[in-house]
C-alpha cells in the first residue's frame, strides 16, 4: 500500500485522513503536516497518524496530498520543491491552481492530478472532481479516485472544466446555507423558533436532496409535484421568480468561476516569471 503525506491538516486535510482510516488505510501508511503543533499533536492522538515535517514528508511518502489554501501554495512550494521527483505522485486540492503549475516547479515527468473536493467531506459525503495532469497515468487516476471516495462520490472530468467545477460544488455548499439561513430567519419572522425553524428547514433539506440523488425525475418535475394549482408553494415560487433569485444563483456560480479562473493565472503568471 502506498505512504499517503496529507500536506496542510486543516479540515478538509483531517477529513481525508480520517475517510482513508475508515476506507481500511493503515496509520503507518500515513503521515501529515501541520504547521501548529498543539493541533498536530492532537491530531496524532485522535488518529494515531504520525505528524512531521514538510522535507520529511515529501522523501517518505508516494503520494503527497496538497490541502493548503490557494495564498499559502508558495512557501511549500518552495520547500519541497526540490524533493519531489517522478516516482511519487502529487494530488492538489487548492482551488483554482492548474496541474501545470505544480508541474513547473517538480522534477520533469513528475505526475499531478488536480483534485475540486467540497467541505461534504467532512461528513462523508464530498462531491470531488478529478483531472490528470500531462504526467498523470491511468492507474494515477484510479488510485486518486479510491482515495477520494472514500470520503463521497467522485467524477473524472478535463482540467479545463476544473474551474466550472470549482464554482458549482467546490463553493455549492456555500449557497446551500446561505439559503437554509435565510429560511430559518422567514420561519423566526413567521414566529417560529429557531430550533424548531432550524429543524423544519435542516430535515426538508436533506429529504429533498435524497428524492434527487434517488429519484429519476428532473428538479422541475419534483418542483411541480410540490406545487398544487393556486396553493401556498406556487405564491412562494411567483416570489423567488419576481426577486431573481434564479439569476442570482446563475450569477453567483459565474462569479466564483471568474474568481477561480483569476487565481489560476495569477498564479501561472507568477510562476512564469520566477522561470523566466
């Protein structure tokens, strides 16, 4: 079995490593870095993975798991660098930065796959994308994507679509809350309590989602089973049409894929100009 190095533990770092330790991955087949060490510390206590350091990391294991945050990429960069070679493979959660821009700063020959996970994980239940790099084989992909579903479900996609990706599942769990808060603030205005409101919209929420994820109708055709002729549900719907709230969704996903398309030349200019 291969020595997976989650690089970077925060909460989507901790997740992954806690849905390889339920998927069968043994403790001494992982590794992971963090940077503050009463976190690490306690990290190692709950799951009885080995903490150190970046070099170290990047020497010992075959698969090197990037989850840091997109401004934070360079000074790991920096770092290991120099250390990693053709024979480990690299998988990269950081939103919006290309398989080519790892590539540049690797060993030549050095496979990437570029990952688009979401904050599901956490629950076992992420959507993540995957993309291979110009190194990245198939059998690099099949592994990236038994890592990955042991945390959820898991699509193979080109990378030009990873930005695309990032817009709707990557921030996707964003505009669910943001509506499931507003909706819980209609129910305290209608005088409802939180509780009470928090539970009514939390449970419609995740019944709604296992109808779509199980059922075989389009979310029209489950909309319209809702909505009785000159009922309740067909004014709360005239609503949302009358305030745009579908063209602010649309609007919404095109503003975080701008955003991400953004980040990812930012950082290829950056790096072109340290290789120029």
């Amino acid at each position: 079995m291969s020595t997976i190095a989650v690089l970077g533990a925060g909460k989507i770092g901790e997740s992954l490593l806690s849905g390889l330790l339920n998927a069968g991955y043994s403790p001494e087949n992982l590794l992971f870095t963090e940077r503050y060490q009463q976190r690490a510390e306690e990290l190692t206590k709950r799951y009885g993975v080995r903490a150190t350091d970046l070099p170290t990391a990047a020497r010992q294991a075959d698969v090197l798991v990037v989850s840091v945050k997109p401004q934070d990429i360079e000074p790991l960069l920096d770092e290991v660098g120099e250390l990693v070679t053709p024979d480990k493979l690299v998988v990269t959660l950081c939103a919006g930065l290309p398989t080519s821009m790892f590539e540049r700063r690797f060993a030549s020959g050095t496979p990437v796959v570029r990952v688009m996970p979401n904050t599901p994980m956490l629950v076992g239940e992420a959507m993540s994308a995957v993309s291979g790099g110009t190194h990245a084989t198939e059998s690099h992909l099949d592994l990236v994507e038994g890592m990955l579903g042991s945390v959820g479900r898991v699509v193979r996609i080109p990378e030009d679509q990873q930005d695309a990706v990032t817009a709707l599942s990557g921030s996707g769990p964003a505009y669910f809350f943001y509506l499931v808060e507003a909706m819980i603030d209609a129910g305290i205005l209608l005088g409802l309590p939180r509780s009470v409101a928090a539970e009514l919209v939390v449970q419609s929420a995740v019944g709604s989602a296992t109808m779509l994820r199980e059922g075989e109708g389009h979310p029209v055709i489950m909309r319209e089973g809702v909505t009785s002729p000159a009922g309740t549900t067909i004014s709360g719907v005239r609503e949302l049409e009358k305030h745009g709230v579908r063209a602010a969704l649309i609007d919404a996903v095109e503003a975080a894929h701008s955003r991400s398309v953004e980040l990812g030349a930012k950082h290829r200019q950056r790096t072109d100009s340290d290789g120029a």
